[in-house]
C-alpha cells in the first residue's frame, strides 16, 4: 500500500491541484517534500496561513487550482480569510490540516485549538473529512476536490495521528 502522502500527492496531480502553499509542519513534511520534489507542482512557503490562504484564493481568481497545508493551530488563524474571501467569493480553498491537540498531545494550546476547529468548519459551513487510513485517501480526496470544484465552496482535510503517526512527546 502507498503511503499517505505518496497517495495525497497523486490525487492532487489527478485533480490538476497544482498550486500548494504550506507552513512547515514535522507531520505534513513527508508530503511537502514530496510536492516539492515534483515539477508538476508550484510550492510556496508563505510566513502565515492567512498569506497562504490568500495566495490560493488569488491562484484560483488567476485560473490555477491549490491548496494550503497547515497544523491544527495555523488554522485557528483563518476564521476571517475563510468568511470574508473564500465563502462570499465561492473559492474552492482546499486545506490540509495535520491534527495536533489530541491522542497524547503535550501542548495544552493545541489541545484547545483542536476541539474548537471541526465546530469552527461546520459552524461556517465547510466540508471536512478525516483521514484516518491509508485505504481511504484516494477515494475521500479525489471525492472532496472535485465536490469543491463543482460547488465552488472550501474544504478541508484533516490529517489524524492514526494515519501520519505523529508522535507525543513524553514527560
């Protein structure tokens, strides 16, 4: 079986997802490296994920199709960008967020973050899906890309600790 972001990256190049703008995560850098290492991608590393969100926003307006990859905390900076430009212009920002906060985590701020994101999604009306296993990727990526394409409406993918292994750190 592939690996998660061996996976992630081919249904994104299926989908012609070729902008992807990303705050360095240790959980999401097997996959940006890997969207670096291919040609067929345009990676950005932006300061913020504000900047990030926007620079999709504005590659979507120009015709390119992207993605903005960021930790559960980065997320909790978007709230704004997601309700003032994305949702009133129907851009189909698509974010990949990796899930801190939970299954051992030692930072309680990330804790917090992570109980407030998936009310804060539903509460503005974005799909989002966990991924969880490896056996799930292709079909729940490809499926969310292309729902948000056609309705012209965000959505996000959240990367749990049970698919990416991200480790706790002991006390």
């Amino acid at each position: 079986m592939a690996r998660w972001f061996d996976t992630v990256a081919a249904v994104l190049k299926r989908n012609e997802v070729r902008l992807v703008t990303y705050v360095p995560d240790k959980v999401l850098a097997p996959l940006i490296r890997a969207l670096e290492a291919d040609s067929y991608f345009t990676t950005f590393c932006p300061t913020r994920e504000e900047e990030a969100a926007g620079i999709v926003c504005g590659g979507w307006m120009g015709g390119m199709r992207g993605i903005v990859l960021m930790q559960t905390s980065g997320f909790a900076t978007l709230a704004n960008v997601l309700a003032s430009l994305a949702l009133p212009y129907r851009i189909p920002l698509l974010m990949m967020i990796s899930e801190r906060g939970t299954l051992g985590e030692f930072n309680v701020g990330q804790a917090m973050v992570c109980r407030s994101m998936r009310p804060m999604l539903t509460a503005l009306g974005i799909e989002h899906h966990t991924l969880s296993r490896r056996d799930e990727i292709d079909f729940i990526v490809d499926r969310t890309v292309n729902q948000a394409i056609a309705t012209q409406e965000p959505a996000a993918f959240i990367l749990s600790p049970l698919l990416t292994h991200a480790k706790r750190q002991e006390a």
